[in-house]
C-alpha cells in the first residue's frame, strides 16, 4: 500500500461517519431502503478503506473482532433470532414485536436481531477475504 | 414425556460434556456416568409397568405436514435394546476414563460418546420411521467420529470415512426404503405399519422396498458383502469398540430388521434373504475370526459372524428363531462387550495386542485375565454359563426351521465350531501359555479398567445360573412384541438328553479339536483369505480412487486453462441449449416500436455503460480496466435507481466499490499485463460475447410478451404492514417472509468465506502461476 497523506487523513474522519452511516442504513431498513446487506458492506468498505490508507494490523487492531468470530456471531445472532418463536409453540422465525416504540430506533423485534445478524455476518465475510487479499 | 427429556438430556449431555470435563476433569468421567445410569434405571422401572404386553407410546409434532413426528414406541424390544444400550453405556462411559486418562481430548470423547448413545436410543425408542432415520444417521455420524477419534493417525481417518461411506450409502437406500414404506402403509408411524403388513407384502412395489430396507440394514450391521468396514474400525479406541462395535451400533440393522418383521416378514423373499445373507456372514466371519493374529480383529470378525447368526435367525421366522435371536442380543452384547474391554485393558497395561505375545498373562493381570476367560468360555457356550443356553436355542431353532433346516444347522454348526476355537485361541493362551514379551511392563489394571469386563462376564455367568432373571422379563416381552402373540419362554440349563444338546457338546469338542490343530488350520486357510484381496473391501478402494481419478479428469479438462475457456464453454453451452429451446418452443419475440420511448438521462447512463464496456475491453493497463468495469457497474445502479429499486442500487455501489478495492489489492501478485490471445481468438470470443447478449435480449423480450399475473406482489404489498410491520417491502420480504432463506444465505456466504480463507492461507510462498486469470 503506497502511503498517501491526503487518504489516511480523510480516512481517520471517514471511518467513524461510515460506521455511523452503516447502522444508520441497518436500523432504517425494515420501512425504507436499507437494512442489514448494506449496513453490512458499507461498514466493511470503511474498514477496507482504513487497511488501504494505513496497513491490515492497524486495520485490524481497530476492529478488535476477529473476523472469523464475525461470522459465527453474526450465524448465530440470526438463527437464534428465530428461537423466541419456538417457544411460543409457533413455527421457527415467526416474527415476536416488542409493544414499546423506542425514541430512536423504533420497534424492537426479532427481525431487527435477524439484520443484525445478517450485518455482523457480511461484515466478518467481506473483511475476512479482503484482510486474507491483502497481508498475502 | 419423560422420554423426550431422556433425548433432551442426552442431547444436553453431550453438549456440556467438554465444558464439563474442562471444570473438573478428574471427576467428569463419573459424573457424566450418571446420565446413562439413570436412563438404565428408568428403563428398569419401565420393564415392570409394561409387563402387560402393550406398547407405551408418546407423540411430539415436529413436521405436521409431512407425518413426521416424534413418536416413542416402547415394548418388550425397545426395552431389551434400551437396557443394554443404557447399561453398556454407563460402563463404557467408567472405563473411557481410566482408559483416556491424560488424553485432553477426553471431554470430547465424551461429547461424541453421549452423542452416540442418545441417537443409539432415538433409533430404538422410536415409532416414525423418519424419526427413526434420523437417529439412524446421527449414530452413523457420532460413530464416524468416535472411531475417528485419533485423528492425527491416517488408518483412523481412513477407517472413519469408510465406516461412513459404507453405512451412508446403506442410510441413503434405507431412506428410499422407509418412504416407499410410508407410502404403501400409508403412514410413517410405526402403530400404523406394524397394522398393515398384508397391504405391505402384497403390494407390488414390496420386493423394491425390501431390497432398499436389507440393504440399509445389511450395510449397518456388517452383513456380506458390506462387512470390511468392520474390522477397520478396530484402530478406534477399545471403549468405542466394545460400544458401538461390539454391543450397540452393529445391532442396529438387527433390531430394524426385528422391528419390522411384523410388516415385512413371512413372505418368500424375506425367508430366503435374511437367511442367505446371514449364513454367508456367519460361515465367513467365523472363519476368518480364527485367521486372526491381534485380538480384536479376532473379536471383530467373530462379531461379524454372530450378526450374521442373528440375521438368519430373524430370517428363519418363527417364534423360537426370535426367542434365539433375543438371547443371543443379550449375550453376545454381555460377553462382546467384556472381551473389548478387556482387551483394550490389556493393550493398555501391555502395549500390544498380539496373541502369541501375551502368553501366560494370567499370572501378571488375574482379574482382567479371568474376566476374558470367562466371556470367551460364554462364547464358546460352555455350560452353565448364558451362553450355553444360547447356543441351544440357536440349534434348536435351526433344527425346527422347516426345509432349510438341514443346511441350515450343518452350516450353523460349522461355524460355531470355529467360534469356539476361536474362543480358545483367544484364553487359553493367556492363562496356560509361556513368552510374554510385552513392550511395557505388565500390571494389573485399575478398577475403571477391570469393572467393565468383569461385570460384564459375571453376569452371564449369573444369568446363566438363573436365568428366570431374563427370561419372563426381557426375553418374552421382546419376542411378543415382535410376533404380536403372547409368548411363554422358559430357559434353562437343563432340558434333558436330546438332539440339540447332542449338537452342543459335540460343537465343544470339535471345536477343542480344531483349537488343538489351528496352525494347520490357519495355514490353510491363508490362501483362502488371500482371495479376500479382491473381495469388497477392494472394490471400496477402487470406487473411491476411480471418483478421485474421474473428478480430476473432468476438472482439468472443463475447468483448466485460462479463464476465458471456461467461460467460453458455459456461455456456448447455455446458448445452445436455450436456442434449441428458442427455435422449438418459445413464441415469437415482440420489438419495441420505433423511434424508442427513452429518456435523455436514461439514454446518458445506456451509453454510459456502453462506453464503459469499450473501454474495458480496449484498455492497455489492469487499473484502466477495473475503473472502466466500475464505471459499468454504478451505471447499472443508477437504472436500478431510475426504474424504482433503491435497495438494490445502493448494494450494487457498495459491491462496486469493494470491488474495486479488491482488485486493487490483488493487483500487485499478479504477473504483468500483456496481451495473451491473438487477433482471431478476441474475434472468437467478441462473436461470442455479442451471441450470448443477443441470447439473453431475445430471451427477455419473449417472455415480457406473455400474460404475466403475480399473485404474489400483491399479496406482499397488502400484507407487507399489517403482518409484519414494515413498510420496505423488499427488505420484509428478505426478512421476515422469507427469512429462512436468507439465513441459508447468509451460512452459504459464511462457507464461502471460509473456502477464500482456507485457499489464501494455503498458497502461502507457492507463485499463483498455473491459473491465468485473464
């Protein structure tokens, strides 16, 4: 990676704004365009940004998560988001809504679980390959 | 009910089993000891209350829609096996920690183990048949694993597979076999079909059926020719060998074969199968069990016999056959299972397992000594021990079976007569014999070593004494279950002077016989087993390389070279088959009039993206490239953006952009960019390119010619609120509608993650070279 002043500035303010952007596209996407795919990506293009300003360890110090355990969290998150169904005796992954109306994020449901792990998934895949690409 | 919570916690046991062992491991082995001892004394409680003769059944709705159901169907037969499984388990689960002692691996050994066991119950508690299979496949996976266990050693990763393999297949065509089953019975549940035997048998799809079932059994319980994988699970450690091996796993195809009999038996195929098949296992195995040099693949291939005595007897068909069959389960498992403790006690404290190298250990490790004695004296049938009393049932019901029986005795003859020199082979030795030479020095075993075995022969010598203990209480609840006629059963030692115990004194003292002359005997029979080279086992490592070699071949030619061969074939494969579609069924394409409806900004991002293709295809650096394919890409967003689909567009530029920083990252390990085709090979692929754009253009505009009615998009923008709260339709739909889906999904990505991964780190120094990715 060639050092470039101009990319690893912006980067150190981009980073923050990205994540930021990353959860905002997750927790609007069950009522306009968004949810945990782009969340996904978007967040992992900042941190694909960081390793190309600055260098994958440093990349991957910020991040503090394996990736790998990424993935199986994010596995996880979203099968057991299905789990509450089950034990109300109704089919696996029927959709359980919670009453109360948070003030910034908004209903609180299962499915909201499922993004996220859907979200924490494309995350630890995106940056898995592209960490693995680039130390070589 | 409380047989769901025996599966749950069995389940749970196995789960919590390495944590467990990790807080406290020198008292795992015990605690966890508990949960099978408990099931056996649940079991024994249950013997009491279902003395009456009927079955205890239970239901639990897993797929309503399909019949499938988590049934439980306990008799007289489920109770003998549960018994069994659950006591052998706990005694096994003792040893393993005296056995495993210092290995760090023991918690898992003990995960897979509860694994094991409660899929071993699943199989014989349940009562749908799909419930069935799926505990069925569970212990061929648990036991993949178990034997496995050493699995840096190469002959257990071997042995694994092949037990696997074989047993898989054999599921595969038990699978077809139970369905067809359901459909002829008209349902999956065993206290349905057990009613509908006559619709069964008579039916023309029944040969088909029995075929598919023989053969799942047949390959689970080692009958010719699927029994090579047998003797190679021995590289598993002794525990798994006296478990799965010798006591539990193997009967499994025996008790479906028993369980099924009422549906399937009594027809000329079953009685002519079951016992040509069993016959030529019994004959074989015993056989090749006296060739043996290391002791437990003498106990294997006797164990492969005995599941071939077992088989017949079923075939055979009557009443007194499962009387026999039923003893036979219980002793073979009593004195199977000490034999395999024992020996793996005595390779622990010697170091090897060579007969001739053991001689006289009697003096050195008693216990342990008498305790194989004792079973092998319970093997060979010697009075009073249970195995005695099996042995006479076995030929009495060989004797009383109809026309066959002829053939059918001297071949059960035969082979006992091997069994029991092979019996001595494997004691006299050790207690009468002379040159130990042990790599280790010789001790007596602790007691976790020494209970199992010892228990275990004691008991047929008990049950042998006494055998009213079984016989009104085990053995005539199983046979009634499986006849369906209330049955008497009265063993015991001494039934007067007749042709049956003619036949068993006789088998002892020809056996002895053949003991006193098995050097000659042995030498004679090398050659024979040196046919056995070409024999299944062969065939196995054939299939298996030849799958390799073929799915190199097929490789190498479809998907070698450079990439642009291989997209080449896939692209002049789809147009051709889609043309030959074209030209036959579809209508005719419909052209959009003339002047085209479009808009100035949608004809800018059209000639966006053509300009962009251009540039790709006619660019002198690999960054001119990627930029130009980027350029294609956001153009393809931005009409995604025009024609309504903002979820999509903003995924595609967020994949376009990562796009381009993958690329960017792998540029620097590729070899430098020239130009590697010539002029009439770009011609080629340009004419190729433009056919298959054409292809999918005539294509799209075909079908946008027909009626097309959804009642999809409207049941989804009507129900997209109310149901399931949200107003972005297709996020809902990925969500909420169909949100198994995208769980599947997200595993897929996860999976394919992890191949990119385990490739990278593979080709760590190794030069990318081979594949050009142009």
């Amino acid at each position: 990676m060639m050092p470039s002043l101009i990319l690893a500035t912006a980067v150190r303010y981009l980073l923050p704004l990205l994540l930021l952007l990353s959860i905002f596209d997750l927790l609007r996407g069950h009522n306009a365009p968004g949810g945990g795919f782009v969340g996904g990506l978007v967040a992992a293009a900042a941190f694909a940004l960081y390793a190309l300003a600055f260098d994958v360890p440093q990349a991957r110090r910020v991040l503090r998560v394996d990736p790998l355990q990424l993935i199986g969290g994010g596995l996880l998150t979203a099968a057991a988001s299905g789990l509450p169904a089950l034990l109300q005796g109704r089919p696996f992954m029927t959709a359980w809504w919670g009453p109360w109306l948070l003030p910034v994020l908004g209903k609180m449901g299962t499915p909201v679980l499922f993004e996220i792990g859907v979200y924490l998934t494309v995350l630890g895949v995106t940056l898995l390959i592209i960490f693995s690409l680039a130390e070589g | 009910m409380f047989l769901l919570i025996v599966i749950g916690s069995g389940l749970g046991g196995a789960l919590l089993a390495p944590l467990l062992y990790r807080l406290r491991p020198s008292a795992a082995g015990r605690l966890l000891a508990l949960l099978p001892a408990g099931f056996f004394l649940y079991f024994v409680a249950l013997v009491r209350s279902l003395e009456a003769g009927k079955a205890l059944t239970a239901s639990f709705a897993w797929v309503p829609g399909l019949d499938f159901h988590l049934s439980f169907y306990v008799d007289g037969l489920s109770l003998l096996l549960a018994l069994i499984i659950s006591g052998i388990g706990t005694l096994v689960t003792i040893y393993a920690e005296s056995y495993l002692a210092g290995d760090p691996l023991r918690g898992r050994f003990y995960a897979y183990l509860l694994l094991f066991m409660t899929s071993m119950l699943g199989v014989v508690l349940s009562g749908n048949v799909l419930a069935l299979f799926v505990f069925w496949e569970l212990t061929s996976l648990s036991s993949y694993l178990l034997i496995g266990f050493y699995h840096h050693q190469e002959d257990s990763r071997g042995a694994a597979l092949q037990a696997l393999l074989v047993t898989g297949a054999g599921g595969m065509a038990l699978l077809a076999g139970l369905l067809l089953l359901g459909q002829v019975g008209g349902s999956y549940e065993l206290r349905t079909l057990l009613l509908r035997g006559e619709e069964v048998r008579s039916g023309p799809l029944y040969p088909l059926l029995l075929g598919l079932v023989l053969v799942g059994a047949f390959t689970k319980s080692a009958q010719f020719p699927f029994h090579f994988w047998l003797p190679g699970a021995m590289v598993a450690p002794a525990p798994v060998s006296a478990y799965l091996h010798a006591a539990t796993m193997v009967k499994a195809g025996v008790y479906l074969l028993a369980r099924l009999s009422p549906v399937l038996g009594g027809t000329g195929e079953w009685q002519f199968l079951l016992p040509l098949g069993g016959v030529l296992t019994m004959g074989m195995g015993a056989f090749l069990a006296l060739l043996q040099e290391d002791l437990k693949l003498l106990l294997a291939y006797s164990t492969v016999s005995v599941l071939g005595i077992l088989v017949l007897l079923i075939g055979l068909d009557t009443t007194l056959s499962m009387q026999a069959a039923m003893v036979l389960l219980v002793v073979h498992a009593l004195y199977k299972g000490a034999l395999f403790l024992a020996a793996g006690a005595i390779d622990h404290a010697t170091g090897t397992r060579e007969i001739s190298r053991l001689g006289g250990l009697v003096r050195f490790m008693p216990i342990t000594t008498a305790a194989l004695a004792l079973a092998a004296f319970s093997m060979a049938g010697f009075p009073p021990l249970l195995g005695f009393i099996s042995k006479e049932l076995l030929y009495e019901a060989k004797l009383q079976a109809g026309s066959a029986a002829p053939f059918v005795t001297t071949a059960g003859v035969l082979a006992n007569v091997f069994l029991v020199a092979g019996a001595g082979v494997l004691s006299v030795p050790f207690l009468f014999g002379r040159g130990l030479s042990v790599p280790r020095p010789p001790h007596e075993v602790p007691v976790g070593l020494w209970l199992g075995p010892a228990l275990l022969a004691g008991l047929g010598l008990v049950i042998g004494l006494w055998p009213g203990l079984i016989d009104r209480t085990l053995v005539a609840p199983a046979v009634e279950a499986i006849r369906a006629q209330p049955t008497e059963v009265r063993l015991a030692l001494w039934h007067g002077l007749n042709p049956v115990l003619l036949l068993s004194s006789g088998t002892i003292l020809a056996g002895a016989g053949v003991f006193l002359l098995r050097h000659r005997v042995q030498q004679g029979g090398r050659w024979m087993a040196g046919l056995g080279r070409w024999g299944p086992a062969r065939w196995y490592a054939v299939g298996l390389s030849g799958l390799d070699g073929l799915a190199r071949v097929q490789t190498r030619w479809l998907q070698g070279g450079p990439l642009r061969q291989h997209v080449g074939i896939v692209l002049i494969t789809t147009l051709g088959l889609v043309g030959w579609t074209f030209s036959g069924q579809l209508g005719g394409i419909h052209l959009p009039g003339w002047p085209p409806q479009v808009r100035t900004y949608e004809g800018m991002v059209v000639l966006m993206i053509l300009g962009g293709i251009v540039a790709t295809a006619r660019a002198s650096s690999r960054l001119t490239a990627v930029v130009a394919l980027g350029v294609v890409g956001y153009g393809v967003a931005l009409l995604y953006i025009l024609f309504g689909a903002p979820d999509l567009a903003m995924t595609q530029f967020a994949i376009e952009t990562l796009t381009v920083i993958l690329f960017v990252l792998v540029f620097p390990r590729l070899p430098r960019f020239t130009l590697r085709s010539r002029p009439w090979q770009r011609g080629r692929d340009l004419v190729l390119a433009l056919l298959a754009g054409a292809m999918m253009t005539g294509l799209v505009l075909a079908v946008v010619v027909r009626p097309f009615q959804s009642r999809l998009s409207p049941f989804f923008a009507e129900n997209s609120v109310p149901l399931a709260q949200g107003r972005n339709i297709v996020n809902v739909i990925l969500v909420d509608f169909r949100g198994i889906d995208t769980l599947g999904e997200i595993t897929v990505l996860a999976v394919a993650a992890l191949g990119v991964y385990a490739l990278l780190k593979l080709c760590l120094d190794r030069e990318v070279g081979g594949e050009e990715s142009q």
